[in-house]
C-alpha cells in the first residue's frame, strides 16, 4: 500500500469537486452547516463482539432497505473546504451500472458527472474543460462498485463489490456495540478482500432517540492505512428503496488541505423506478485536462502556488 493509493479516493472526490467548482466560481454561496454530524470518531477495527443488541441493530438496518432499479432527483452539491461553492441540479442514477449528475444555473446545465462500470467523465461547460479517467484507476485497489459508490451517496451500508447489507448476506458484516464512544452506536464492519487498501465502517444508530428505525450515522473509511474519509449522513427518509439518506456530507483531506463537501438529496421529490436509461456524454470539442492539472486546479481552489 503505497501513498498514492491513499490519494486516490479523496482525489477522485476532488475531481469532481473542483471541475464543478469552475462552473459557478463568480456565484459565491455562503455555507450551509451540515445536517449530519460524526457521532463519535472510530479507531481501526481489530475486534468485534456478537452482542445480540448489536445483532439485532444489523438485522434491522438490513429490514429497512429494499430493492430498486434507477430514481431521478433533485441534488445539491456544496463545497465548504478549501473554497465555499454550492450549486443544485440533478441526479439519475441506475442501479449497478451509471450514475449521471447534471448541474444548473439559470435553467441551464453548466457541468455534469457521468459515471459507469468503466469510465468516470466531469464536464465543465462553460470553458469546455472535462476529466475523464477509468472508473477502476479509483476503485480496483479497494474493490469498489458503481453500486457501492451509490451505496455510499444514499447512507447505506455496503460491503465492497458484494452489495447492500441484506438479510441474505449478514454474514459478510460484523457488528461491535463498543467500537464508537456514543451509546446506542452500533459499527457494523463489511468482510473486506486482504488485498484491499480499505478499511470501513458504518457507525449505526440503533437507540432510536432522533428516528424510529436502526439507521447509518456515519461511513468511516481508512485508505492504504493513511488517509482518512468521513461520510456523515442526515435523517433518512422512507422510499420505494426503503430509508434513504437525505444528506451525504464527506470530509477528508488532499495533500494536508481540508476538503469538506455535501450532497443533499431532495428525497421527496425522488422519482422511482421509471426505466431510466443513461449512457455517457460526449467530450468532442472539450479540452481534457490530466491529473497533472488537476491538482493544479486544486492548489488554485486552496489558494495554493
């Protein structure tokens, strides 16, 4: 495990951050505190109890997901960190296979994500600048899927390249009633390959004090032993699919640089199942920037030289 594999989640991350950024640098946002919040910091997980509580709290989490094909909805993006941004547009996605985020301004899309099994491509129309790369060059040394990424998005919990927590496959995860300081926190800890440069772990409520139901509060994930990314999640929502997060706000670092970002999902305007179909949009006539300079778009965002 080297340090370039602990760069390359948060730099896929900043990718899209930072192309999308360009699209509405001149439109400043003030920042919008997040709704979800870390309900305790994790350490490593080395050891883990059957508790039946802790059980109970994994079976039920499990309960509340179901099934689904593809949803369009409305989307939110906010960056707070290295530079404050925000813009709405929205998402479709298909379950397993693409995900497509289109972002507006005045009714017009200025840049976009497309992502599927093989490709990830950010757009940024107004200067006609994209990024595009191989989905695996991020996610092979982690085995992560398009499913797991969407997984990731909406606040439930996963185990790379195998699928959402289920009733069928609870032996994949492990549960600990002790990992996390805060009572009625559950971590739940998905069965990971020895080759993978990942460890994560879903920090699940179960106390039922701010929801009715087992939900996942926070997605703590450690890359190649160094750098660390936090998924804290709001107050799900029920939907066709079951509880669903209403908001995914990630902080890791980049090169000693904070980059803290949201994504709020407008849930309750989500459309289920419809027969969505995507597929990838083209760059001809677009400049295609590298990662080279990529990172130096970065720097600019963090006001770096």
């Amino acid at each position: 495990m080297t340090g370039h594999t602990s760069r390359i989640l948060p730099l896929f991350i900043a990718a899209i951050m930072a192309l999308m950024s360009g699209a509405c640098r001149s439109h400043k946002n003030a920042a919008v505190p997040s709704a979800g919040g870390l309900s305790g910091e994790a350490e490593a997980p080395v050891s883990h109890s059957t508790a039946p509580m802790a059980e109970l709290a994994a079976m039920a989490l499990a309960a509340s997901y179901s099934d689904w094909t593809d949803v369009q909805m409305p989307v939110r993006m906010e960056l707070t960190a290295p530079k404050n941004f925000a813009i709405s547009g929205r998402a479709s996605m298909v379950r397993g296979k693409a995900i497509y985020i289109s972002m507006r301004m005045l009714g017009l899309e200025v840049a976009s994500v497309y992502i599927d099994t093989d490709t990830v491509v950010v757009m940024e129309k107004l200067k006609k600048t994209a990024y595009v790369e191989s989905l695996p060059k991020f996610t092979a040394a982690f085995g992560l899927t398009v499913g797991d990424i969407q997984d990731l998005l909406l606040g439930r919990a996963f185990a790379p390249g195998t699928g959402t927590l289920a009733q069928g496959n609870m032996s994949l995860f492990k549960t600990d009633a002790a990992l996390f300081s805060s009572d009625g926190i559950t971590a739940i800890t998905p069965a990971l390959s020895e080759k993978s440069a990942l460890e994560l772990v879903f920090a699940v409520d179960e106390s039922m004090s701010r929801f009715p139901m087992a939900w996942v509060t926070d997605a703590v994930a450690q890359v190649a032993g160094k750098a660390t990314i936090v998924v804290s999640y709001a107050r799900p929502f029920a939907s066709p699919a079951g509880t669903v997060s209403s908001e995914a706000a990630l902080a890791t670092k980049l090169r000693g640089r904070d980059v803290n970002a949201s994504m709020q999902w407008s849930v309750d305007e989500a459309r289920w199942n419809t027969g969505v179909q995507l597929s990838p949009r083209s760059t001809r006539g677009y400049r295609i920037v590298d990662t080279a300079t990529l990172l130096n778009i970065l720097k600019g965002l963090a006001g770096g030289k």
